[in-house]
C-alpha cells in the first residue's frame, strides 16, 4: 500500500523480526508515521533517504486511516463523509485491518525484542544518541545511561555515542572499527536518516540499522511508556499527550499527524 507515492511494506511482525536477526546483509528498517510521510511530500531530499530503507512498516495508527482512503474509488467528498467510519474501525475492526493491510510494527516493541534478544546472544551493537547539549535533563540521563542499562541488562554487549556532528568522523570510525553489528539511532527526523546512509556505506560490519525515537527512553526510566490497556486500545498517543511535558508542542504534532495528513490523503486521490 502506498502513501504519497511511499511503499509500505506488507509484512508480517514475527516475519520481519526474523529476518533481521539472521544479520546476513546490510538492512535498513523504517517505521514512518503520519508525520514523516508528510515531510517527504515537501522534502525531496528527505523522500529520498526514506526510499533507501529495505524495510518500511506501518508504526502509528493514522497511517490505518490513510490506508482505508486510498483502498476505495469514492469521490473525494463521499471519503470525507466515511471518515467517522473509518476511525471506529481502528478501534473495533482492527483484526480485520490486520488482515487487509498487515500488522502495525511499533518501533518500541521491536526494540525491546531486539534488546532481549541481543542480550541472549551477545551480539555487538551500536547506540547513537542525540547530542542537545540545551536539554539539561537529558544530558544527565545520557550520562548514566549505559549503567542504567548495564543495570537492567547486564549480558548487552555495546558502543554509546552522542552523535555531535564535529566528532561525526571519529564516530564512524570507531563504528567501523568495532564488531558492532547493529545501529539504534535516536536522532530525529531527517538527522537519522543522513546518519544512516554515511555510516551504512562505511561500515560494511553493520548489518541493520533501526531508528527508535525514545525506545531507551523507556529502559532507563527517563520516559515512563503508556501502560499495556492504553497500547491495546492505540490510545498510547493520549496517553503521552496527558502526563509529557511540552502539551503545546505535542498538540501540534497530533493535528499534524491526524488533521492534516488526513487531509493532504484526501486531497491527493484522484
């Protein structure tokens, strides 16, 4: 299924997760949301990174919404008229969704499976973090983190870096020269794209690259993740937007994410 001319890739979770721990040739794996696949219809540069990854799968549930606009004929108008349908689908025909568009794949879990199963085998890899010197929080965090995961997971086998862009060479080096065989970046959007492409091609020993966002945010505790009920429900989102800080800066993405990407779905079918 395609959203602003992106494949997404139909795949299966337990499928893809498989696949990527077999480690046997490089592999980049993205899970775009509404809001990325925004930013790709005004950022060629940007639309370009995204159609390197080998792997796209569908993370937020709005992308659910697109998909059932883009699977129909209707008139643009009679599509506007059906959206109330199509959200009560996301929360009561979701199995059926599933089997019509394939399983959402949340950047959070993959991590976490990822993460468990590096620690069974030992597997090198490698964590580039963002480097925002302005967020003081986040620099403590950064500080304890590799303890912190040591902590929860003492048999982890990795490389930490803050990826300041004028140490960018000497990280990649060090990349290169390490038994790493995996990236998790935590960069935001776009950053985290370039990254990948640079380091990919240098480091042949890299055999998968994930961009997660806040996953690790989770294991140390400086984020505490929606409780269970809340992903079941797909409510995570609300969940974030009533304990996060920044509510404003949250409410922007969330219209971002759901009025408008709703509205450019609509306005592009022909």
């Amino acid at each position: 299924m395609k959203i602003f001319n992106i494949n997404i890739i139909n795949i299966k979770y337990k499928d893809l997760f498989n696949e990527i721990i077999k480690f046997k040739k490089q592999l980049i794996v993205f899970t775009p949301n509404p809001e990325i696949l925004l930013k790709t219809k005004t950022d060629n540069e940007f639309k370009s990174m995204i159609e390197k990854a080998d792997y796209l799968t569908a993370d937020w549930i709005g992308l659910y919404i697109g998909f059932q606009i883009n699977d129909n004929k209707y008139w643009k108008i009679i599509n506007t008229m059906l959206l109330p349908i199509y959200f009560i689908k996301l929360f009561f025909s979701r199995g059926k969704l599933y089997e019509k568009y394939w399983e959402r794949i949340c950047w959070s879990d993959l991590t976490k499976d990822l993460i468990n199963h590096l620690n069974k085998t030992w597997e090198k890899f490698t964590i580039i973090d963002l480097h925002n010197p302005s967020d003081l929080k986040k620099v403590k965090s950064q500080e304890k983190f590799p303890s912190l995961i040591k902590s929860k997971f003492e048999n982890l086998n990795f490389d930490y870096f803050i990826y300041d862009e004028s140490k960018k060479e000497s990280i990649i080096d060090n990349i290169k020269n390490s038994d790493s065989k995996i990236v998790f970046s935590t960069l935001w959007m776009k950053k985290q794209e370039k990254s990948v492409i640079e380091i990919m091609e240098k480091c042949w020993n890299i055999k998968l690259w994930l961009w997660i966002w806040s996953s690790f945010d989770y294991f140390t505790w400086f984020q505490k993740r929606a409780p269970s009920i809340w992903r079941k429900l797909w409510l995570e989102w609300l969940y974030r937007l009533i304990t996060w800080p920044k509510k404003i800066d949250r409410l922007k993405r969330l219209y971002n994410a759901i009025f408008v990407f709703i509205y450019e779905i609509i306005k592009d079918k022909q």
